[in-house]
C-alpha cells in the first residue's frame, strides 16, 4: 500500500495506491485516515477494490462505522469506483444521501474526487 499525496486547489489529498483490500474493519480506515490527516491531509481518495465486499452490505454495519469515524475526525473521502452495479435501493440511497451531504463522496473518477474534496 501507498500514500499518494496531491496538492489540489490549494488542498492536500492523499490517495490510497493498492490493488488489494485494505479495508477489512472500521480500525484499518481509521489507521489510513488518521496516517493521511497527521501528514496534512484534508482528504482521503481511495477505490472500491479497497474496500471489503461488506461495505457495500449497509447491513452488515460496516460502511455506517466507516464514515462515522470520518464525520467524526471531519475528514472528507471519496470512493472511486462504478456503483451501478449494485442493485440495492438502500445502498443507492445511501449513497445519494453521502454525495447530497459532501462529506463522503462516491464518484466514478479521480478527477471526480479531487473536485468532490474542494467544495
């Protein structure tokens, strides 16, 4: 796993560089999170792939833990990835509501992202 940090609009965001899942519980989000906010970062990208299939199971609490630590350390993030594929309607309102809200945003692209953390 790597750190990637980019200066954009005069914000510094890190991005999660791995190809594996690195998020399996709501402590490894908090370590990456808390790692990322001690460097100066105002924000955090990473990707779909890097998070366990469980996040995207509202049911299993996972996703609800997650972003709660974010609210609560005022940490923005942004998810890369395609999320038409799921066909839950409450993990689509879930994430309406997260992108309404502009703290956690799920988006299809990098450039997305950058541009989700400067509003």
């Amino acid at each position: 796993m790597e750190i990637k940090y980019i200066n954009f609009n005069n914000k510094t965001i890190a991005e999660l560089k791995s190809d594996l899942i690195e998020i399996h519980q709501p402590q490894d989000a908090l370590e990456i999170m808390m790692n990322c906010l001690y460097n100066g970062a105002d924000g955090l990208i990473m990707y779909e792939h890097n998070l366990h299939t469980d996040f995207f199971d509202l049911k299993s609490g996972l996703a609800g833990e997650i972003l709660q630590k974010f609210s609560t350390y005022q940490a923005k993030l942004a998810i890369v990835g395609d999320f038409s594929k799921y066909q839950s309607k409450s993990l689509r309102d879930f994430i309406y509501e997260s992108n309404k809200i502009g703290r956690i945003n799920f988006v299809a692209s990098k450039e997305e992202a950058l541009k989700s953390m400067t509003k």
